[in-house]
C-alpha cells in the first residue's frame, strides 16, 4: 500500500486501569479545585479496559475503547479544614466507551541503513513509541455512599434538593466525555506491545460524586418518605457541626458548580497486532 494508508494494520488491546477523581470530594490539603495538583493519591482505584485499533500509517491511527474502573473520594483524606469538617464521601463504577484519534510523534521504526552501513536499506530498530490522544465518549455512574455498614445510591435521595426544589433538575447518569492524553508503547516483537498511557477526562456534569451546590433545608426531604428522609438528611450533611458551627446551614456552600467533575485514567496495556491478508500463508492443498 502507498500513500496515507501505507502500513497499515489492526490490533486489540487489554489492560489494567487506574482511576482518580478529580472533584469536590477528598483531594490535596488546600482549597479544592478540579485541576491536577487536586490529585488525591488515596482515592486511586482499580479497572480493566479493552479496545480495537487501526494504524493507519507509522504516524496517525484511531481506535475504540471499552473501560471500566472505579471512582471514590471521601473528605476525610483531606487536612483542609473546611473540606475534612464536611465529611462527605462517594464512590462510583465508571462504564466508559470512547473513540480516539492518535498522533504517534515517535515511530517503532524508520527507513535508513541498517546499522549505519552505507547502501545497506532497510529498518532502523525503535522499540519506543510516544502519541498523543484525543477523541470523544460517553460513560455511565452510580454514586453511592455508606452508612451504618451499607452502601445507598445517592441520586434517589436528592441530597442537594434536585427534583424537589425547582430550580435544580435531576442529574443524568450517562453523560459525555472528552478523553484526552500521552501514551507510551514498548515494542517486545513484531506482534506483542507493552504500554502505558494517561488520560484526562473532561466532563459536562458536576454531579459524578452527588456534590455541585449548596445545603438545603432538610423539611424539604419528607417529600420522600419516612425512610428516605432520615437517609437523605444524613448524606445530605454528615458533618461535625462541632467543629464549625453554621458552616453546613442551608443556602451555605456545599460543592462549586462552576467547576465541572473529571477523572483520570491510567492503562497499562498488552497489544497484539492482527494478522493481515497479505501476511497469512495460504495451506497447500
């Protein structure tokens, strides 16, 4: 094959993730924000990820991603004040399934000579390759969180008023996401790859760990039931008013909803490369 297409070739992939949460939940000892010096390294959480991928040539390919790991952020990790006094925590199975494109600013291999002898062709041996990333997804939560030894959806409880104050509508589950990142690939031979890559999720929604606004008066949770009102009033303000008194009152800050949530996935991943036609030997007959 010539031009764009030239070497082109398929391959599957498999891996382990690693998860973080980027949001109003845990986080660094200072004032929370969503950026990466936020990075919470106790909340790190574990996943599995497989994919389908086309290199189109040595430079540009895309591929197809199923990703699953889990989420959590919990205050108590937290030695700033404000933030440890809340006291509120969640966590999440992230399903996520994205398309990427991919810039490969390094290549396995390159035309030259062959161990630098004059007017012997062929390839040059690199076994690293670097990319970068970015595509778009969609991905599905759960928040949960656990009192008295069990773990309760949140969304049902409308801890901040949503679907009871009209002013704030119920939050989505399945919502979109644009990953983007570096990658590292270790070539071991021809077929198998070993990498590394680290990705940043942007999201549209502030509601990954059911936190975004601010408290509300808990009358307004007898509207669910005698049951849920108590869950709800609970994860609704878990804090130690002793601490700081009036900080939890209704109408005071609770989350930020001008910073959306993200997350993180890192993927340590085995690649095998497909057989192409012209590579198959057909069987003698």
């Amino acid at each position: 094959q010539n031009g764009f297409f030239r070497n082109k070739y398929q391959y599957v992939t498999f891996g382990l993730t690693a998860t973080n949460f980027l949001g109003e939940l845990g986080g660094a000892n200072r004032v929370g924000t969503n950026g990466l010096r936020d990075f919470d390294f106790p909340s790190i959480r574990p996943g599995f990820h497989g994919s389908y991928g086309i290199m189109f040539n040595r430079n540009f390919g895309a591929r197809a991603n199923l990703s699953y790991g889990w989420i959590g952020g919990h205050d108590k990790y937290t030695e700033e004040a404000a933030r440890h006094n809340r006291n509120l925590h969640f966590r999440s199975y992230i399903l996520e399934w994205s398309a990427q494109g991919e810039f490969y600013f390094t290549e396995f291999q390159k035309e030259g000579h062959r161990y630098n002898l004059e007017g012997v062709k062929g390839l040059k041996g690199i076994h690293i390759s670097s990319y970068l990333f970015a595509g778009i997804g969609g991905f599905y939560f759960n928040p949960k969180a656990k009192y008295d030894g069990k773990w309760y959806q949140l969304k049902p409880l409308s801890t901040e008023g949503e679907g009871l104050i009209p002013t704030r509508k119920e939050y989505n589950l399945v919502q979109l996401c644009i990953p983007f990142g570096i990658g590292f690939k270790y070539a071991i031979n021809e077929k198998w790859t070993v990498g590394f890559e680290y990705g940043y999720r942007k999201t549209f929604t502030d509601y990954i760990d059911d936190v975004s606004t601010t408290y509300v008066d808990p009358q307004i949770f007898k509207a669910k039931g005698e049951v849920v009102e108590e869950l709800a009033k609970h994860f609704a303000d878990p804090s130690n008013t002793s601490i700081y008194e009036g900080q939890t009152a209704p109408g005071q800050q609770r989350g930020d909803p001008l910073d959306k949530d993200a997350y993180l996935f890192g993927l340590f991943t085995i690649s095998y490369k497909l057989p192409t036609p012209s590579s198959v030997v057909p069987k003698l007959q």
